[in-house]
C-alpha cells in the first residue's frame, strides 16, 4: 500500500492534483482544504489513501494525516464511500 508520494506538481486543480515522480504523473484526487494548501508550490510530499477494487485503481491525497485520518474513519462507517 502506497502511504505518500513525493514529486513534482505537474497540474493542480481544486479537485486532483497530477503528482509526477519518477517519470510517473499520478492522478490523486484531493479536497478543497489541501488545495488551498498546495497553492503555489512546485513539489510536495502528499499522503495517500489507496482504493484498489475489481473495476477501479483510486488514489486520494492529503496535505496532512489528520485530514486523511478523518476520511479513513468516515470511510468506514457503513454506507459512506462506498
């Protein structure tokens, strides 16, 4: 499991962002609250919450782990995100 990524922005929007490392440009899906967070900066380093399933390969990523600590606990609660 994937728990950060670390690279250069190569496009940054209020809803994903594409991370490049390595060659790499990973599409992450983000909140307002890390945008606002990752305005202007060239490179960082974003927490990730991996969704693998059998019809879909998810990336979602946070500019702190308290942000991603309370998305993993609401994800868990029966009938959100899923």
């Amino acid at each position: 499991m994937i728990d950060y990524i670390k690279g250069k922005l190569a496009e940054l929007t209020p809803a994903y962002i594409i991370l490049e490392n390595d060659g790499i440009g990973y599409f992450i899906s983000i909140s307002l609250s890390t945008f606002t967070k990752l305005e202007g900066k060239t490179e960082c380093r974003i927490l990730i919450h991996e969704v693998i399933r059998e019809d879909t390969h998810q990336l979602f990523g946070f500019a702190d782990k308290e942000e991603r600590d309370i998305f993993r606990h609401l994800i868990s609660v029966s009938g959100v995100g899923s």
